[in-house]
C-alpha cells in the first residue's frame, strides 16, 4: 500500500469546503463504520481511501485503490477531534429531477432551512430507516455533502435521491400531481401527529431549527402536524428538529 501524496493529501483538506466538493465532484466519507457502510450500501463510488498508519488493515477491500497517511498529517486533514484513522473520498452521487420524484410514492421529505449539520445528517439517516423515496433539500438548508452532515448519517448518504430545492414553488408542483404535504409545526392550530395519516403520496416538511416553518409554505390546504407535549412539563420550548420528525414519521407509520 502507497503512501498519499502531496496533491491527494492537499485534496483531502480542500474536500472540507463547499465550493471545493462542487468544483471536484466529490466528497469525503469519514470513519470505519460510515465507509463500511458505504461500501456495504454499494450506492455511491468510492474514488480513493486512506488509512491512518498501522491501521492497513481496517478494511478488507482489493477494488478500491488504497492510501498509507502519518498519523500527525490525517489528524490535520480529518474533520474530527477524535480521527477514526479511515478517510474514503467518494464521487457526490447526481442529483435527481423533480419529475422523476413525482413518478415515485410513498413518503418524500423536504428541508426548510435546516442548517445545523448534525441535524441534517440525522434527518436523512430517519428518512432511510422509515423508507422514504427521497430528499428534497430547501434553500437555506446546510450542504447535504458537508462532512459532518455525511458523518451523521452514518453511511446512509446516496441511499436517498435528492434535489436543491425551491420549497415555495416545487411543492406547488408537487401538489398539482397529487401530492400532500404535511408541515411539521409546534405552533397553536396544528393537529397531534396521532390524528394524521400519511397519504399514498406525501411529502413531510420539517422547519429551520429557530424559526420553524416558513410562513411562505404554509397554506390552508396543507395540514400542519406537531408533536404535544406532556401537559404537566413545558419548561422545554420545543423538540430538537431531527428528533421531532422521528418522532411524527414513527407515528406516522403506526
């Protein structure tokens, strides 16, 4: 096994920004259990992997060229405090189209500013477990490649297909092919998540962490669902976005 060379090493710090990953196409896994997963999942391509020294062993893999990095240069390239000694740079899967989603079924959902990466990553990671068809991503909402996006989906990233959204008008879209959409809203006139129902084709909103949904996507026609609270506790305001829809999509499928 090689050791990475100047230029691979240079990319794996540069695969940490937004506008590096457009330019290149690509994306970093990070982390054992998210590259077996990956690998198991067999979705997205694995371009490269690099292996902290002494751990050239981790993974048992002859189709995928692999890397040798010191142990003080993949601490200065990982995105983590605490590297897992595996870095897989991988190919960012094509985004999809809206009228390919509108041909699928079942359960879609869409992102409203979600900007916090850990949030995201478990949004995805949820929608995979509960069978979603795929992923449309509001503007606003944090890059869906972002390092420590993909790092919370723990391997489920590219499972999904997904589309940079306009919220504002693709779910007017979606509704004009038959299509409800569902907001997830903690807000006074919104009905409990155990007296809905998922459609055969439903799309599932979740709002920006601070603010909720966006007034603009709210409309008469469209049910907003929350989650009630225990009635003796409200010294908490509201639910963690991530946790709140797996929540409603847990009720939702009951």
């Amino acid at each position: 096994m090689n050791k990475a060379s100047k230029k691979q090493i240079k990319l794996l710090r540069k695969l940490n920004r937004k506008k590096y990953r457009e330019k290149e196409g690509l994306f970093i896994v990070e982390g054992e259990r998210g590259v077996e997963q990956v690998i198991e999942n067999d979705v997205i391509k694995i371009r490269e992997l690099f292996l902290e020294e002494g751990k050239e062993d981790s993974v048992q893999t002859k189709e995928i060229s692999s890397f040798i990095i010191d142990k003080s240069t993949f601490s200065e390239v990982s995105d983590t405090t605490s590297p897992q000694g595996m870095i897989a740079v991988c190919e960012v899967p094509k985004e999809t189209n809206i009228e390919e989603l509108q041909k699928k079924d079942g359960l879609l959902i869409a992102t409203d500013r979600i900007q916090d990466p850990g949030n995201l990553g478990t949004i995805v990671r949820t929608a995979v477990w509960f069978g979603a068809s795929g992923i449309l991503l509001g503007k606003g909402s944090v890059d869906l490649f972002h390092p420590k996006v993909v790092r919370s989906t723990a391997g489920a990233t590219g499972v999904l297909p997904y589309i940079n959204s306009d919220l504002k008008q693709d779910l007017q879209n979606f509704e004009q092919e038959g299509w409800k959409v569902l907001l997830l809203d903690g807000n006074e006139g919104a009905t409990s998540v155990n007296k809905v129902k998922l459609f055969e084709k439903t799309i599932f909103v979740v709002g920006n962490e601070a603010n909720g949904i966006d007034q603009n996507l709210i409309r008469p026609k469209r049910d907003r669902v929350l989650i009630p609270a225990a009635e003796k506790n409200r010294s908490v305001e509201s639910l963690n976005a991530a946790i709140a829809l797996s929540i409603a999509l847990y009720e939702l499928n009951r």
